[in-house]
C-alpha cells in the first residue's frame, strides 16, 4: 500500500530516510525544515541538506517560523497527508498538527527509547560510555519522544567512535525501521493498540548541548574526557584554558584523545587569536592526564635551527618554554625532564636554547616523572 507523506527533517541525520523515501513508492507530497538562519559576518549560512535533496528532486519546500501556527496548520491541511514522516526537524509537534494526517505523525529517534529522549541522544550515549546504542521509530504523541516504538534497530558502538562516524551509521540503520513503521500502519486497523508503550520508570534525558559542555573538567577519570572528546565533534568540541601570568587564558581545543595504563593522552590543537579574531601563531602539544596525579607529556620535532616544531612560546622564536604553562597546571618543575634519543636531561637544560641546539633534528619529550 503506497501513502501519501509529509516529511518534517532539517539535519543530515534524517537525509538516508528522506531519500529513500524518494525512491520508494510512495508520494512524497512536500518537505517541511527549518527556516535557514541569516549568516553573521562572513560566515555563510549553515547548509541544509534536506533543503538541497527537496530542490534536487522536485519536491516543495516549506520553511515555517514554527510548524504549530495557524498558517502552518492550513498549510498541512492543503497538502493533505496521510502521514507526517519527522526525523532531525528540530521542533515537537502538536496535537493539532498530528491529527492533520489521518495516520497521525512517525519520528525517527537516534536511540532505543525510552533511553536518551532528546535534542542530543547520539552525544549523551557517546558521553556516558555507552558499548550499545541504535534507533526507534515511534508513533508521535505531543510529549518529547514519548509515544509508543513501532521499530527499533541496535548496533554496538565502536571503542573508538565518535559522534560525526557513530551519527552516519545510526542515519543508515534508521531507514530500514521507517519503512517498517510505515507497514505496520499502513495495515492497523485504527483501533488496535499500536506498537510498545514506553516504560517512563527507565526514560533518560538527552538535552541539547551547550557550548561550556566542552569544557573540561580535570578531576573527571581518563576514560570520561576520552568519551567527552569523542562525543563533542565538530560542536562545542572538547576544550580546556592555558592560564599564563600576564596574558589573557589561551582556550585549547582537544582534538584526539588515547587512554594510556596512566590516564589519557590529548593531542591538542593550541590557537592564539588577536583582537580581530585572526590567528596568530598555533602550536600542538599532549597532555597526559594520569589518576589522581597530573602529569604533563609534549613532544615533537626540532627543526634544522633546533626551533620546536611543537612550540608553546607562541609567537617566539625559543623552541619550547613550557615552564609557565606547567606552573599554570600546578606541575612542579622538579617533576619535569626532557628526554631525546633516549637520553634525559633535567629541566632547566632541557628548555635552555644550547640543549636544543645539540639536539637538531632530533626527537624530544618532556614528561613529568
């Protein structure tokens, strides 16, 4: 039995359903997304792909201010759906705007609910540790993804996983479960009880992120900040602050993170912006975070003028002067040696422009003992 649907979808998560709705039987009537924000400066517009598939396809967009209006209302009421197809819309719908279709409104959800009701579920799970997480399609009801599974599909999560790789394949999976639900009410009998009501005892949160959720807290366990980081690519990312006497803190954006028998290591990308926004200089440094105890690992390369390819004076021709930012950590200088070709030398050698010299070309690590 071939429908008539209206599809409600902004993001890149809800763009495999989409299509493949496109290229499925049924009629696709109209898109319905988000407005396109302005762009601010010179930042262009975020892109929309559900937008771009629609016009690449022939479909009519719609972009309402908010799909519960009146005039969004007389709009689904002319389009005249048998069922509204939602998956990253952004926005809950109503009562009102449910009972416009005669088969009522189905969402595709990126977690196996009750578990994770909310803007972010893919995060959260990816924040919290989660080794399993998949997809469900509910039968919509006005309460946040509360109403009962008509579909579900699970998939373990990858050990090394992050939100970008575990977000496409939960998009994937999620196809296979729409065209199920779309089955199952395409044969109900409109008065049978649809689907598995949500048990509320076990319903978890997964609110949409704000930006100081990527910074990081350094009394969390390794394994936590390795699951942070994971979780917060591309927004707000995974972030912490070089505080350094007489300047402004410098933010440290955390790009990847590898758990070591001590704690976690973070290959960091270090930027230092001028009042324009422009960058300056930029640098790359690891961060060892051990169990209770700090301990600070950088390394790199010395180039042929003995100047550190990894340079924590930003802006400065000496190769590395880490003992601020140590200090600024609270790591004792007497904790601290270099080591190149296997070879230790004590810190105030270690950082002193005659020991890089001698060492040109050569490999370094600086490391709390």
């Amino acid at each position: 039995m071939t429908m008539r649907l209206l599809v409600l979808g902004t993001g890149p998560f809800a763009v495999p359903t989409f299509q493949s709705l496109l290229d499925s039987p049924h009629e696709v009537a109209a898109l319905i997304t988000r407005p396109t924000p302005p762009a601010k400066g010179r930042e262009k517009s975020p892109p929309n792909p559900m937008r771009d598939l629609a016009a690449s396809r022939g479909v009519p967009v719609h972009a309402p201010e908010s799909v519960n209006s009146e005039e969004s209302q007389r709009l689904i009421a002319e389009i005249a759906p048998e069922l509204l197809v939602a998956c990253d819309y952004g926005q809950i719908l109503s009562a009102d705007v449910l009972a416009l279709a005669p088969l009522g409104g189905i969402n595709l959800h990126a977690s196996l609910l009750p578990r994770y009701r909310g803007a972010a579920p893919i995060q959260w799970a990816l924040l919290n540790g989660e080794s399993e997480t998949g997809v469900s399609v509910i039968h919509m009801t006005p309460r946040l993804d509360g109403g009962p599974i008509l579909s579900t599909r699970s998939t373990l999560i990858g050990s090394e996983e992050t939100h970008p790789e575990l977000e496409h394949r939960l998009a994937n999976l999620g196809v296979e479960s729409v065209h199920e639900a779309i089955g199952l009410l395409a044969n109900w009998d409109r008065k049978s009880i649809l689907g598995t009501p949500q048990d509320k005892a076990l319903a978890t949160k997964a609110p949409r992120l704000r930006k100081e959720h990527g910074a990081i807290n350094w009394s969390r366990s390794a394994e936590q900040i390795r699951n942070q980081v994971r979780a917060l690519k591309p927004w707000p990312g995974t972030y912490t602050f070089w505080r350094r006497p007489g300047h402004e803190p410098l933010r440290i954006v955390i790009d990847r993170v590898s758990t070591l028998a001590l704690g976690v290591r973070a290959a960091a990308r270090v930027a230092e912006l001028d009042e324009s926004g422009r960058s300056i200089a930029s640098a790359n440094a690891q961060v060892l975070k051990k169990y209770g105890t700090w301990g600070i690992t950088i390394e790199g390369h010395c180039d042929e003028r003995g100047t550190a390819e990894y340079n924590l004076a930003l802006g400065e021709r000496r190769a590395v002067a880490v003992k601020t930012y140590l200090s600024s950590l609270g790591v004792s200088p007497e904790r601290i040696r270099v080591v190149s070709y296997g070879k230790e030398f004590p810190f105030d050698m270690g950082h002193s422009e005659d020991a890089w010299s001698k060492n040109r070309r050569g490999h370094f690590v600086i490391t709390s003992k």
